[in-house]
C-alpha cells in the first residue's frame, strides 16, 4: 500500500488499496468537510493537526482516502463555518484508481 499527497484541486493516480492523504488549513471558524465523494473511495481518516506556528496560524485538516475498486471517483470538499450553506471554498480532487 503507498500513499499520495495531495495539497488541493487535481488528479491523483492510485492502485487499489492506496492512500491518497489530502492536508488542508483551516481558521479556528471554518473546517473541511467531505460534501461528496465516490463509493470506491472510503475515508479511512479524519484528524487535526495543530499549527507548528502561532495560534492564529490555524491548523491543517488531513484526510486519508483509500481507493476500494478500480475506477475513477471525484473528491469534493467544502470549507465551512457551522449553520453555512454555501462554503468559503471549494476543492476538487480527482482520484484515478488503476485496475
């Protein structure tokens, strides 16, 4: 099994059973959140990491996806702030899975 970095908007080329880990910052007022993802994909992991600057620099989101069929599945994650409806900002990942 490897794992992929991935850092926002973009394709991403895994196998089967591969890890694509997705670190994005957020504010103290917002957090990333899965609004859709395709079902050969799981998320495996959802934590957060401190800054290793000053409070005010934030945190950053990591999110572990593992790929669970041969396909292609698109990642969309929304940054919101709870009660939003529209998020603050969007991203896009496409996860390519070989066979």
């Amino acid at each position: 099994m490897a794992e992929v970095e991935v850092a926002g908007d973009g394709t991403v080329t895994v196998d089967v059973g591969d890890e694509v880990v997705v670190r994005l910052p957020e504010g103290s007022d917002r957090t990333w959140t899965v609004h859709s993802m395709g079902e050969r994909l799981l998320l495996v992991g959802d934590v957060v990491a401190p800054s290793s600057g000053p409070p005010a620099a934030g945190r950053t989101r990591v999110l572990r996806l593992r790929a669970v069929g041969p396909t292609g599945d698109e990642v969309v994650l929304h940054l919101l702030r709870p009660g939003e409806a529209e998020p603050a900002e969007q991203r896009r990942i496409t996860v390519a899975v070989r066979r």
